[in-house]
DNA sequence: CTGCTCGCTCACCTCGGGGTAACCACCCAC
DNA sequence: GTGGGTGGTTACCCCGAGGTGAGCGAGCAG
C-alpha cells in the first residue's frame, strides 16, 4: 500500500504498523503463522497465489521487522521453519481488532 | 495495497478491513477527519503530498464504503464537507489498536 | 544418469495506483 | 477584463509491486 508516513503526525503510530504489513500478502502470512511454526512451502500452499518470489521477499521483510523469526535446520532437503516472534503476536492482536470490525460491519453477515 | 481476499478465510475480516483503507493516504483522510468535519480544500491543506485526483477518489471509496459522509452546501463559492460516519468511528477505533502498537514498538521512542 | 524435493534467487514483463497539468463553472474583488 | 478561490474532472505518464519461468545445489530413489 505504501502508506504514506508523516513524521510528526499524530497518527504516525498507525502510519509505521502498516508499512510494516504493507505486502499483498503479509497479513494472510501472519495470520497463518498464528496458528503455528510453518514452512516455506507449506506457507506456499496455505496461500494460495502467492509467488515463491514474492513469498520470499515479504517473509524477509517481516523477519527484518522482527515480526517473524526464520529457523533454518541444516539437513537435506534443507528444511526453513517460520514462527510468530512475540512482536508478531502482538501485532496480529492488535489486527484482531481490526478483523473484528470488518467481520461485523463488512462482510455479508457473521456465521 | 490490494491486500488479498481469499473467501472462508478465517481472516477474511481483516483482509476485507484492509480493503477499505487499502490507498495511499485513507488513514491519514481518516485521522484528520477524526478531529471534525473537514472540506475538500481543507484536507488538501492538512495531508500535505496528497493530489486533487487522487483525494477526490479516495474521499469518494471512502464515501461509497460507507466511512465518510458527504455534505454539499449549495452556497456560492461551493462548500462541501466530510464527515465520520459512526462506522468510520468504529473503524478507527480499531486502528488506535494498531497504532498503540506501532507507536509501542515502532517508533524511535515514544514522546 | 535422470529425476525429484526443498528453498530459494535472478531476469524479464505487466499492470494499475498514483502524480502532473490543464480545464471547467461560478462568483467576487480589483 | 483579470485574477483568485471554490470543488472538482480529464488525459497522459511513470514507476514499482508483484507475477512468470528458469536455474541452482545437495542428496536420495529408481
């Protein structure tokens, strides 16, 4: 999204939480990494259209965030885990809140 | 950010939240409205960086999602002005969590 | 020797969100 | 009649996020 970030704005707390989860897909992969530690392709499988490449880049970006933490097991095949630092955990309760309003104001009704 | 929207999602609502303050400058549109009703002219003023086109556009994704309401005075020059809808209200409400958060952990230190 | 898996990286291309500038209609002040 | 301020709209261009496809290095199965 790019959200534009303007030192001195009070809102600017907001303005650097989405920059961090600025990413076409990085809310889907906190969201996955909720639940538990993943692997790389296993993350590739539970979104569906996300791109190796780009897969790649925004859980680079998180773990550079602190949001995630990457884990490589030095075995063959070579084997990367991905789990929620507690920063990250933070942050997907923080977006809790905001899934909580769109879930009741937008979407077609709550089941 | 076009953040994705897969359906049955569990976090479909957070994606769908994303959506609507998916553009460049909504959370800043929605933070200066917070404050009280602002014109067009006015907000052009306040969100310094932001375009004619692009702010009309997004006062009108905004309007059409039901977070901003438009008043137009038929006076001479022309006056319109937005406003908060109570569901813009909620939904920043939501986004004070993110920005406690972002404003916790992000920010150089906290003023 | 070939192919398969895993976790990437690299080069190339597309597409659309956003920027720029011009223009509009209306009225007032100079 | 010229300029300024109101709230836009339109045409055009640009750039970068993201998609596509190939390759890679190690080891094991056949």
């Amino acid at each position: 999204m790019a959200v534009t970030r303007r030192p001195g704005a009070d809102h600017c707390g907001i303005a650097a939480a989405m920059s961090v989860i600025d990413g076409k897909w990085k809310v889907s992969l906190l969201w996955e990494l909720e639940q538990c530690p993943r692997r790389f392709g296993e993350l590739r499988r539970l979104v569906p259209g996300v791109s190796e490449k780009v897969l790649a880049a925004q859980l680079r970006e998180l773990e550079t965030d602190g949001i995630v933490h990457r884990e490589v097991y030095d075995e063959v095949p070579p084997r990367v885990e991905y789990s929620l630092t507690p920063l990250g955990q933070d942050l997907n309760a923080a977006l809790e809140a905001l899934g909580q309003w769109g879930a009741k104001h937008l979407l077609p009704d709550s089941a």
